[in-house]
C-alpha cells in the first residue's frame, strides 16, 4: 500500500507541475476590466483540485506529502513569474519635457532605443495586473488554508491520532508562510512602484512650498485665503495620480498605494518645512496647508494614515506655539498633553528656531 501511495504522490506531483506551467504559458488578461489574469484562478483550482484527490487516498502522509508539494510549487514556479515581472519595474515614462529630451538625444547617439507610448502603456498595466495577481493569490493561499482545515477534519474526523494532527497543523502553517512570502513580493513590488511612479513625481509638487513665503504679515495671510499657494494645487496633482490607478488596482493594492503616497508625501514636505522660514501667521497658514492635505488623504481611503503624518503635524504644532516656554505643555515630564513625540530633542530646537 505505502510503495502504491508513493507512485501516487510522483504522479501528482508531475501532474500538477505540468499543468501549472501550461496555466501559466497560456496565461491571458481576460478583458480589459478585468484586474487579474487568468493563470491566478486556473493556478488555484488546480491545487484545490489536486490536494482534494489526496484526501480521497485516506492517508494522512498521501495527503501531507501533496500539500507540501503545493506549497512548492506556488512558492518556486509560480511566485517566479511574479517576481520577474517585478525586477522589470513600474515604467515611469518620462516626467517632464527636459527628461524627454535628454532620452531624445541619447536615442540619436545610440546609447538606447526609444519606447513607443504604446508599449510602455502595455508595460504599465501589466505590472499592475502582476501586483493585482499576487494580492489575489494571498487571499486564495488563506480561503485555502482555512478551507482545508475544515475538509480535512470532514475527511478524516475522529479516526486522526495525536502524531496525525501534529502533521495535518504543520502542513498547513505550510500555506501560512507561503501566504508570507507572497507578501514579501507584494512589498517588493509596491517598492519598485514607489521608486519609479511616486517619489519621482511628488518631489517637484511639494518642492514648490519654497516658493511660496511663509514669512507673512497680515494682508498677505488674507491674500492666501482668498487664493491659496500651494496645498490645493498639490492637492489636484495627488487626485489626479490616485485617480490613474483606481480603477486598474485591487482594493488592498489601492489603500496600499496611497499609504505609501502619503508617507512620500509628509517626507518631503517636512524636508522642504525645514528649508523655510515662518512668521505667527505664516505658521498657521502652514497649519491650515496640512490640516487640508490630512483631510484629503484620510477621505481617499479606509485605512488609517495619521501615523503617517504623526511628524509633520507635530511639527506644525511647534511652530504655531506662541512662546518657547509653550513647549512644555506638550514635552518632557510636566507635558499637560499626552502626546508620544516622533521628534528627537535636537530636531524640535532645530523647528524652534525657524520662527
């Protein structure tokens, strides 16, 4: 019986492994609403179907030894396509017309050759398709886990012995650290989306807050009132980039990617805070300019991302203190506000010293 259980565990195995690699040869984006391509479905009916055969075997080893192999396989042949199409990077095209021209003229030289429009369109929404694919295999590693869990119990009951189970729990932390690893590429992935869509982009809109004097009396402060200079024109550019890739992201990958827009977003606009200098009103002109963009990014997604911004709005709030001796109430032993300050003693003198 064990010698025609091991034949049967080598031919699954196979089995699964070339019809995996066929999903994946033929694997094709449904339509163009569509936010994932088929290999993902075809992938995970396969090994649902393929470890569903095991438990037929009534072997507990049949069993683990294909779950085992399942994990693998998605974590190897599967995951690899996946990571390879992250390596390739987001296509940033080209930000401005100075880029444009510098690639224009390298083109000429020889160095490299120019990308139509189209393709890098191609290239884009596949990449995106790829982040898409991953978040969705995560949710189809744990429903299968879960599922498993259950079925196993249904299939086996009370006939599963102390040993049995303890092989049953680790095949399935098994799926859990398959499930980790796919999160592992989701992180690389947003990664590469970072570097080469957002930090590109929203330096020069919030390097534009140097332009614009906070070193202001009052009938400047009035003229910022009736026509603001800066956070709502930041404010449209970041609508516009979120709104490129709404309808092109899961859920998950959205929420995610304006979470990483947001830490971008307070990153530089805090370098570009320290570079200025700032009157009482120039201060709460400052405050009025975060308290918009918080309000605009906590409205654009159900995840939380004050933490986010927790460095920036303490910053603020340093800045709109009316005297030195203010800074008590919120620092140190005495403080009457129960605040966890993200800011270092020599960088809360350093923001003092910008009024």
């Amino acid at each position: 019986m064990q010698e025609l259980l091991g034949h049967y565990i080598m031919l699954e195995r196979y089995f699964l492994s070339e019809q995996v690699a066929k999903a994946v040869s033929m694997d094709t984006t449904l339509d163009s609403s569509s936010l994932t391509s088929s290999v993902v479905d075809d992938v995970f009916f396969l090994v649902k179907k393929s470890i569903r055969r095991s438990l037929s075997s009534c072997s507990v080893d049949s069993t683990c030894a294909v779950i085992n192999n399942a994990c693998a396989l998605l974590e190897e042949d599967y995951s690899n396509v996946f990571q390879q199409q992250c390596k390739q990077g987001f296509p940033s095209g080209y930000l401005d017309l100075a880029q444009a021209y510098n690639v224009i003229q390298s083109s000429l030289q020889g160095s490299i050759r120019l990308q139509s429009s189209a393709d890098t369109e191609k290239a884009k929404a596949s990449f995106l398709v790829c982040l898409n694919n991953i978040e969705t295999s995560i949710e189809n590693v744990e429903t299968l886990n879960q599922n498993l869990a259950q079925e196993i119990q249904l299939n086996f009951g009370s006939t599963l012995s102390g040993r049995d189970q303890e092989k049953i729990q680790s095949c399935l932390a098994g799926l859990k650290m398959t499930a980790n690893k796919f999160r592992q590429l989701s992180e690389f992935g947003h990664e590469q989306l970072k570097s080469s869509a957002i930090k590109p982009r929203i330096k020069p809109w919030v390097d534009h807050f140097l332009s614009v004097n906070h070193d202001i009396e009052e009938e400047e402060f009035a003229c910022y009132e009736v026509q603001d200079p800066f956070v709502q024109e930041l404010i449209g550019h970041l609508d516009g980039f979120m709104s490129g890739f709404k309808d092109s992201l899961t859920p998950n990958n959205y929420q995610a990617l304006i979470g990483t827009l947001t830490a971008q977003v307070a990153q530089q606009l805090e370098k570009v805070v320290l570079k200025t200098n700032f009157s009482r009103l120039g201060a709460l002109q400052l405050d009025k300019e975060v308290r918009a963009l918080v309000a605009f990014l906590s409205a654009a997604t159900t995840w939380t991302i004050r933490d986010r911004l927790t460095r920036l709005t303490q910053i603020v709030t340093l800045l709109n203190l009316e005297t030195c001796a203010e800074i008590s109430e919120y620092w140190g032993p005495n403080a009457s506000v129960n605040n966890t300050w993200r800011l270092t003693p020599a960088e809360v003198r350093q923001i003092l010293t910008l009024r």
